[in-house]
C-alpha cells in the first residue's frame, strides 16, 4: 500500500457519496507545491492533501515533519484554507500499531511559522472520516456545522 492507491480508494468513495462531483487529481511531479486533489460538487470546491505514513509508531511530530517538508505546498495549503472557508486540510492516512485517519489543517503560529493543527482522528483505515469532512464541507451551512 502506498499514497498512490490510498488516493484511488479515497476517489471511488467521494464518487459513491457525492454522486456529480468533479474529482480533479492536481498533484504529480510537475505541479508541486499545490494540493494533491480538487473536489467540486454543490458549487463549492475543497482542496484535500492525502498524506501516508507508515512506520512502527507514527506521531503527531512525524506528522508535522511530513506535512512541514514541502513549505511551499504549506503555503498554498493555507492561501486556499483562509481563501475558502477552511476547504484545504490534510487527510493523514497512518499505518502503525494504531491504523487511523488523522484531519489536520493548515495554520500560522507566531511561534512556530507555518504549521498544521490536528482536528480529527478516526480509528481504522478508512475513507470515512474524509468523505465526511468533503460532505460537511459541502453542506449550505458549513460555516456553522
């Protein structure tokens, strides 16, 4: 298992639970920095970034460390959160003793410069969590859900 087939699976089930949406694959080894999907459905666009970890024991650090390597996708990641209503966050897939999806979204610290605050976290290897989020997001009341 690797992103690659995480981001597939992701895809088929944001297609069965937002039936009509445009799902656009952007990242690739000539657009870096820039989210790895789009999705437009309801006529509002979100920007998840998938994210795969696996090791023994993942932490929150790692997490950070791996979200934190690519500042110039942490920009763009945060340009589009402030731009959209909060629609670009980072869909963490881990594989350690724990499998879980992790939300994380973009922010700036004062302390620490750009860097990612975690949301959510849902236990298993599941799309779930993020199809969720992509229908909440979605919804004409997303501000006060």
């Amino acid at each position: 298992m690797n992103e690659a087939s995480v981001v597939s699976g992701l895809r088929k089930q944001v297609k069965l639970a937002m039936r009509g949406c445009y799902w656009h694959k952007i990242a690739d080894r000539a657009t870096l920095g820039r989210p790895d999907i789009s999705v437009t459905w309801r006529g509002r666009t979100s920007w998840p970034e998938v994210k795969f970890l696996r090791k023994t024991r993942v932490t929150d650090e790692d997490v950070l460390k791996k979200i934190g390597s690519d500042q110039v996708q942490l920009s763009t990641m945060l340009s589009a959160f402030n731009a959209s209503e909060a629609r670009a966050f980072y869909a963490v897939y881990v594989r350690d003793a724990q499998p879980r999806v992790e939300i994380w979204e973009p922010c700036y610290h004062s302390g620490t410069g750009l860097t990612a605050a975690k949301i959510s976290v849902s236990i298993g290897f599941t799309h779930a969590s993020v199809v969720q989020r992509l229908l909440q997001q979605h919804r004409d009341d997303w501000r006060q859900v």
